[in-house]
C-alpha cells in the first residue's frame, strides 16, 4: 500500500507533458533569413495551459509567426490574418499571430465560428532566437488528454506567405510573392488529467503484483 501511495503522489507531481519537435535548417527559398528559418519547436503543458517555444536560426525583431490549430471537426482553411498560405486540406478551428517588435499584447488569438473573430491578444517573451507564448488549453476548446494537430510558419509583413512551416523539411513557397502550402499537419496530446495519471500508475501496481 504505501509503495501504491508513494507512487501516485510522484505521478501526481511530474503530472507534466513536452514534446520537440525539429525542422530542417537551411530550407527556405533564401537561407540568408535565418531569422525565418525553424530550428524546433518545444511545446508543453500541465493540463491547464500550453506553452509553445519557437526557435529559430537567426533573430530579428520584424520576424512574424503564424500558428494554426485544428483541435476539433470542421473549421476553415483560411486563416486569421488572411494571408496566402494553403493548410493542405486541413481546417482549423485556431489561430495565432505574433509578432517581436512591441513590447507587449504581441500575439494576437483568432477563433473561428463560421467568421474569424478576434478573441483575446498574448504578450511572448523572447530569448536569444526563441520566442515563447503561453495560452490556456481553454482557449483552443482543449481538455487534459486530448490529442490536437497544428503547424508553425514564420513570415515578414504585410501579405507574405508562410516563409518556412515546420510541417515541412523543405521550401514551402519559392518567393515572397506566391503562396505557401503546408504540410502534414503535427500532432500533440495533452497530459492526462492527475486521477487518470495515478490510475495508472496504481493499475501497473496491481497487475505487477499479480505477475
């Protein structure tokens, strides 16, 4: 019993969930923007909120992020900023735009309900070439344990296209004038809600003991 109990309160306090996910370098339509080109992506969460860390070859403070999540049936393929970026048959649900160069309120969160709508702003910090944002799993209509898809692209202003995706080990789009096209989508699951954690971990005592 009390390896049982001691063994959940552990569960209980790394109840935590990351995953990284790497992209290749050098892989853009002009490797001189290193600021544009994906190294990894580090996202994690604790059950209630996600962070997601972006980390880039290069830095510079004109950089601009687009993030697209598909965390449930139906949506769009469109996205919040409007810019020309296909999802390769994917909808989303989710959007985030960010950008380096104002201090604060510099991610701006889209939700789509048959129009995009504007549904709060974020403040990211950033470090070195990494960029982080921090959202509630709530906001993207998520629960602990949940499995959602999503992709990541840099970009410049105005109405450029997706410079680099992490979805894709090579070029998405051959210039600033012509539209990216993402690919595969990336899944995450969320860390499982802590009772579901220790159930388990109690279950593979049991069925230990019973060996």
């Amino acid at each position: 019993m009390r390896a049982s109990m001691l063994l959940a309160v552990g569960l209980l306090a790394s109840s935590a969930n990351a995953a990284i996910y790497t992209d290749n370098t050098f892989d853009t339509f002009d490797n001189g923007l290193a600021n544009l080109d994906i190294e990894s992506v580090d996202m994690s969460d604790d059950g209630v909120n996600l962070t997601i860390a972006v980390t880039t070859r290069g830095f510079q403070s004109w950089t601009k992020y687009m993030m697209y999540f598909d965390t449930a049936a139906g949506g769009t393929a469109s996205n919040g900023w409007a810019r020309p970026v296909s999802l390769n048959g994917r909808e989303i649900e989710h959007y985030l735009g960010s950008w380096v160069d104002a201090p604060s309120d510099n991610a701006q969160f889209w939700s789509w309900g048959g129009s995009w709508n504007q549904t709060g702003t974020l403040t990211n910090s950033v470090s070195g070439n990494t960029v982080t944002w921090t959202m509630s799993l709530a906001s993207l209509g998520v629960s602990a344990g949940d499995t959602f898809y999503f992709d990541i692209a840099t970009s410049g202003g105005g109405n450029d296209p997706g410079v680099d995706h992490l979805s894709r080990s090579d070029a998405a789009t051959p210039g600033w004038g012509t539209g990216s096209v993402a690919g595969n989508f990336l899944a995450y699951t969320t860390v499982p809600t802590p009772g579901a954690i220790a159930l388990l971990g109690l279950a593979g005592l049991a069925g230990r003991r019973r060996r």
